[in-house]
C-alpha cells in the first residue's frame, strides 16, 4: 500500500520537476504576445518592428528593408543575452530616442523567459 503510494506521488513529482525544468521557454512564448503585435520571430518579414529572425549575434539596427531610427542604427550595439536584457528591461534608457514603443518588461523572470523562448525560436 505504501509503495503503491509513494510510486503514485514520486511519478507526480518526476512530471511536475521535469515540466518545470522545460517550462521557462513556454512562458517565455507567452511574454512574447506583448510584443507579436510589431515583431515576427520565425520569418524575415517586417511588421511595425524589424523581424527577429536570426536576432542573436547580429546588429542592432542591420534587418534589409526596415526603417530604424538613427538611434538604433548608431547604437552599435551587438544583440546578445546580456544586451537584450538590458534593452528589454528599458529599451528608452538604452537606446535613447528609440522608435520601439514599449516600456520595457519589468519582472527580471519576464526577461528570463522570453530570452529562452526567443534563443529557440528566432534561429
Ligand atoms: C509597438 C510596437 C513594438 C512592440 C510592442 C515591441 N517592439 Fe521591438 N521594436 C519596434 C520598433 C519600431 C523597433 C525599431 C526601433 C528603432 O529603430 O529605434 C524595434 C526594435 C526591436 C529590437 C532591435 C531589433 C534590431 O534589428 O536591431 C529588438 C531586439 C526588439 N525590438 C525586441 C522586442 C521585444 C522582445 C518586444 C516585446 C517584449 C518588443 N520588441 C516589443 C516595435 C515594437
């Protein structure tokens, strides 16, 4: 009887810990519906944002066809994690003048969640 239980409860446990482990990229994606409206992550295609396809490692302000502010073209910023999270956090502190209308994401697991779900899915 009690090790029928305790099967019962550690395969419980085994599913929640491993669904959590994977989790962040899940929530991440749900972050990212603030910003859907204005950016594509999978294709190179421009909406009232630059498409986010192929984000990491490339510069700020470099997509074909799409209309930076000078700010963003002369940031000489690099996307990363670590410039993203900066960015992300306050994109009008550290890209002043800036066309991105967003105030930035304020909770540091938003940010850590939506950097997992878009090192996947903007590949
Ligand atoms: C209201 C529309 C809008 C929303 C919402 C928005 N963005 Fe943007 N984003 C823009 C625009 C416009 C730019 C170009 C900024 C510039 O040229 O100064 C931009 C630029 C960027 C860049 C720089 C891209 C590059 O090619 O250099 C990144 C990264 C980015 N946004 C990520 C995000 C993420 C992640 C979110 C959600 C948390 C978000 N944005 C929300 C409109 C938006």
């Amino acid at each position: 009887m009690n090790i029928k239980v305790c099967l019962f409860a550690c395969a419980a446990i085994a599913v929640f810990v491993s669904s959590a482990a994977a989790g962040d990229a899940a929530l991440g994606q749900k972050v990212f519906n603030k910003c859907k409206a204005c950016h594509e992550v999978a294709e190179p295609k421009n909406r009232v944002g630059p498409s986010l396809k192929g984000l990491f490692g490339r510069s700020a302000g470099s997509v074909e066809g799409f209309a930076y502010s000078e700010a963003m073209k002369n940031s000489g910023i690099v996307w990363s994690e670590d410039t993203l999270k900066a960015y992300l956090a306050d994109p009008k502190t550290v890209v002043p003048g800036t066309k991105m209308s967003f105030t930035g994401l304020k909770k540091h697991e938003e940010i850590e969640n939506i950097l997992e779900y878009l090192e996947e899915a903007t590949k």
